[in-house]
C-alpha cells in the first residue's frame, strides 16, 4: 500500500532533507533522523519503539507540532508554554495528510501532563461564558485525581472518536491492568474511525493488532517489526518465563 493511497488521516511524513543545511546539530544529528526519508503512518494504530535516547520524543513531537498541535500538549485549541524546549525538527517535517478532516485530536505527552492540566485549571478560572474545559475531561480537576487517574480520564473523556491521537509515552502513569484497558479504549476510538501515533515501551500496549511497529535502534536505522520481533516484548518474555534465573544474572 502506497503512503499516497491509504484511508488516513494521516498518510505518512517526509523529512525535507534538502532544506537542513546540517546534520551535526541537535536535533537533526540524532541517528534516527540522519537515516530518515519517509515513512508510512497506518491508518489506524502505528508505534515507535526504542530504547531510551533513539529519539523517539523528539519524532513524535514534531510530528505532532506540524500536525498543529502544541508542543507541550493538548488539543489544537488549547496553546501555551510552561518551557519552550521543543526542537525546530517541525519545521523539517511535511506530514502528508489525506482526504479525510478528522474531526477530533489530542497530543498526550507524559512530561509536560502536568503544565496541560494546570494551564485547563487557570482557563477555567478565569471570567467568562459558556462550559468549562474540565467538563470534556470528566468534570474533575486532573490535579485533583492520582497521576494514572488523570491519564485514563483523558482516554475515557477527552477523546471522543473520528479524531488524529499522538501519544508519547502513555503507559508512564498507567498500572498493567489499566494499560490492558487503554487497549481497549482505543479498540473503541479506532472503530469510531480514530488514527493513533504511539511512541511507548509497554509491551502491553503495542500489542494492538493490525498496526505498524518501527522500531528504532540504537544506530537510528528504523525498521517495521512484528510485535514479536521486538526487543521490548522478547526482553519481558524472557524475563517472565525465567525470572529466578534472570535475578540471579542480575544480582549477582
């Protein structure tokens, strides 16, 4: 299937290589965006994997940022900044867009959650008409609910189908059992014509079935693996199934 004939949102992204003047400076000198080109998005669930440092963040946010999200998260129309940090990789990147409009989205990213939630408590308190924002978010202050309960009000609440859902990192808060249940959730979305982009290491989680998993390696080479290829499940199998024997390796 051609990036350019899939039912997406989303199609894929393209690196503007010939527009980077250098590729020795942060962050176009990460090796996973010295070997990017294109890569095609699955219409409905495809995953970035990798140990930590590959790069994967960095990825996920621009592409997020030049879908028309803010960096520090949330729907396109809550804009703001606690730390601007992000990078100008964004401006790198072309995301190639279907004929389809969602007509929902979010960016859900574990580090700034906490910069989201307080930047919907200081909207709210300001003078004006109409609904609160909270109320999409289940009508509680996030700051008012454990950190995994807060995440999974996001995904049960706030997003609400037929929408584009970049996710970096989502397992951060959530226990195994409720990681099982965000699986579920976006069963739920995905039938609701929902498309979601997912940088994570859960192997929980990216045993979604009938999506794409590139997996990023340490040298930046970017592959699509079947769920079992990947490091992250064959690490937690083999620990699982030999645990005595990995601790006695580990502790010794």
């Amino acid at each position: 299937m051609s990036m350019f004939e899939n039912d997406s949102y989303l199609r894929g992204i393209y690196l503007k290589r010939d527009k980077i003047t250098s590729f020795d400076s942060y962050p176009f000198c990460l090796p996973v965006i010295k070997n990017l080109s294109s890569l095609e998005l699955h219409p409905k669930v495809t995953f970035f994997v990798g140990e930590n440092g590959t790069g994967k963040s960095t990825f996920l946010e621009a592409i997020a940022v030049a879908y028309g999200f803010n960096p520090e998260g949330g729907s396109k129309n809550i804009n703001f900044s606690s730390h601007d940090t992000h990078s100008q990789l964004h401006d790198f990147l072309r995301v190639v867009k279907g004929v389809k409009m969602a007509k929902d989205g979010f960016f859900l990213r574990a580090e700034s959650f906490y910069n989201l939630a307080t930047i919907i408590d200081v909207l709210d308190s300001e003078p004006g008409g109409g609904g609160k924002i909270i109320d999409s978010y289940g009508k509680v202050s996030l700051h008012e609910q454990s950190h995994g309960e807060s995440f999974f009000a996001v995904f049960m609440n706030r997003l609400r189908g037929n929408g584009v859902y970049i996710l970096d990192e989502p397992e951060a808060a959530l226990s195994p059992s409720r990681q099982m249940s965000m699986l579920s959730r976006m069963h739920e979305l995905v039938n609701q014509q929902s498309q979601f982009i997912i940088a994570t290491h859960s192997p929980i989680i990216m045993a979604y079935p009938d999506a794409y998993i590139y997996e990023i390696t340490n040298n930046g080479t970017v592959n699509k693996a079947n769920y079992q290829e990947t490091e992250h499940y064959r690490v937690m199998k083999q620990f699982l199934n030999n645990t005595d024997r990995m601790l006695d390796i580990l502790l010794q």
